[in-house]
C-alpha cells in the first residue's frame, strides 16, 4: 500500500507516519527529513535550500521530486510507502505521478489530517525531538515518560538519549508563512486525489493513540 499523509505543518503527519512504519513495516518518505539532512551535510542541495527552509517558504519542486525519485529507485516493491510532507504543489503531485508509474506503483489512499489552525502553533512551538534517534515529543502534549521526575534530566524513551533539539524554523512567524503557504498551494491539490476517490479523512485533533486508530480504520489495517 502507498499513501499520502496530508496536512498543515503540526498535524501530526511525522507523528503518524512513525507509527506505521513501527507497526506494519512502511517506508516513511519525509521530504522534510531528506532536506534537513541535506543542510546538516552541507551537500549543493541542502546549502541552496537553507534560508528557504528557514524562511518557511516551499523549496523548488524539481528539488523534492528528485529526492523522492532517488528513494525511490532502492526501495523493494513489496515495501509500501507513507509520502509525508510531500507532493505540496499541483506540479508535485503530477512528477509523484510519473515516479510511481515509473516503477509500478499506484497511490492507493491519501490521507487528510483535519485539524484546527489555532491548535498548530501550539503544536509547532512545543515540538521537539531526541537529537540521537529522531523520536518526536511536545512540551505539553508529549513529554518523555520520565518528565514525572523532575529532577531527573529528560529522558527518550525509545533510546534512552537525554539529549534533544528543536527545528529553527519552528517559531510562531514561520509557521503563518508555512500555514500560508499550505493553505494556497497544498490544499489545492486535494480536489485532484477527490475527482480519483481515493481521499479519506480523519480528525486530527484527537489524541494521538485515537488518531492512529482511526487512521487504521480507514486504511483497512
Ligand atoms: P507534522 O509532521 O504534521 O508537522 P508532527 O507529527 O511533528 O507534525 O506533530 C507536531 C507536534 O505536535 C509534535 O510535537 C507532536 O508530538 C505533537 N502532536 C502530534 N499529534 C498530536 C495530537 N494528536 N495531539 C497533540 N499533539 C500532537
Ligand atoms: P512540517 O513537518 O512542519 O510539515 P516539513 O518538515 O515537512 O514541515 O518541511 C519543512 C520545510 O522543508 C518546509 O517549510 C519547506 O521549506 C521544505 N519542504 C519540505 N517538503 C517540501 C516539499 N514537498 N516541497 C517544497 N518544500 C518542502
Ligand atoms: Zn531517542
């Protein structure tokens, strides 16, 4: 199964996606990750996206698209893919198109994460994620277990790290640009995945175990 997990920044798509891969063995492409990771190396690509990211402005769809093809290419046919943060432009969502024609593949159901504006800087502003194994957290809404000792240092629960970071460009005048830039050239795309009927939506202000579930529920899973 291939899918697309869409929704402003801080539904929960990273969230998410981390629990399918965890559970049914999917392959989660964020290209968010992917660009990151390109900054960090300073590779040609990640030193011309810098400031864009950091601006909270889209980078170039020939870009994005490059990146997913390439994934792409070394990934086993029977692994299913979970498209995170990706297509964002009506251009994107055509160039997925040909890539999956190009190796067989078919989208079978893009997801909409239906939250509340409001609730995202919230969300935004509180993310954070352990700088050894990536696992996310939020201040309020998803504290690693031992945060009920306070003297004790943050601890991840999945690695045991206690050492965590936050993305620059999570800060409340980014994310109006990063919602802006959703809300004009992202959710234009959902019409064309409608006129396929392979749209389904599910409530993302929910907890996060009850977003899982119904995530599932609409996957069949
Ligand atoms: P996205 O990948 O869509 O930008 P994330 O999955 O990173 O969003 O979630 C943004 C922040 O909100 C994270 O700190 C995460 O822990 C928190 N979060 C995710 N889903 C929920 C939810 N259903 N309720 C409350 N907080 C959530
Ligand atoms: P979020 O989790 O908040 O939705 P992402 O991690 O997906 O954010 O993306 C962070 C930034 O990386 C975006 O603001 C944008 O600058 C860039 N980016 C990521 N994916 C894409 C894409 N598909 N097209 C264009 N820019 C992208
Ligand atoms: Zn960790």
């Amino acid at each position: 199964m291939n899918i697309i997990l869409l929704g402003p920044p801080g539904a929960g798509k990273g969230t998410q996606a981390a629990r399918l891969v965890e559970r049914y063995g999917m392959r989660q492409l964020s290209t968010g990750d992917m660009l990151r990771a390109a900054v960090k190396a300073e590779t040609p690509t990640g030193l011309r996206v810098k400031a864009i990211m950091e601006a909270g402005e889209l980078v170039s769809d020939d870009v994005v698209s490059t990146l997913i093809s390439e994934e792409l290419v070394a990934l086993p046919q029977t692994v299913g893919i979970i498209f995170d943060g990706y297509p964002r432009t009506a251009a994107q969502a055509r160039q997925l198109d040909e890539i999956l024609a190009r190796h067989h593949r078919k989208l079978d159901r893009v997801v909409e994460l239906e939250v509340d504006e409001d609730a995202l800087v919230e969300r935004i502003t509180g993310r954070f994620t352990c700088a050894h194994c990536g696992a996310g957290y939020h201040d309020k809404f998803k504290l690693p277990k031992n945060a009920l000792h306070e003297d004790e240092p943050l601890r991840c629960d999945h690695c045991g790290s206690t050492d965590f970071k936050r993305r620059p460009d999570d800060n409340e005048e980014t994310v109006r640009t990063r919602m802006a830039e959703y809300r004009a050239k992202t959710a234009p795309i959902l019409p064309l995945y409608e006129e396929r009927g392979i749209v389904v939506r599910v409530d993302g202000m929910a907890d996060i175990d009850i977003v899982t579930q119904q995530i599932e529920r609409v996957l069949g899973l």
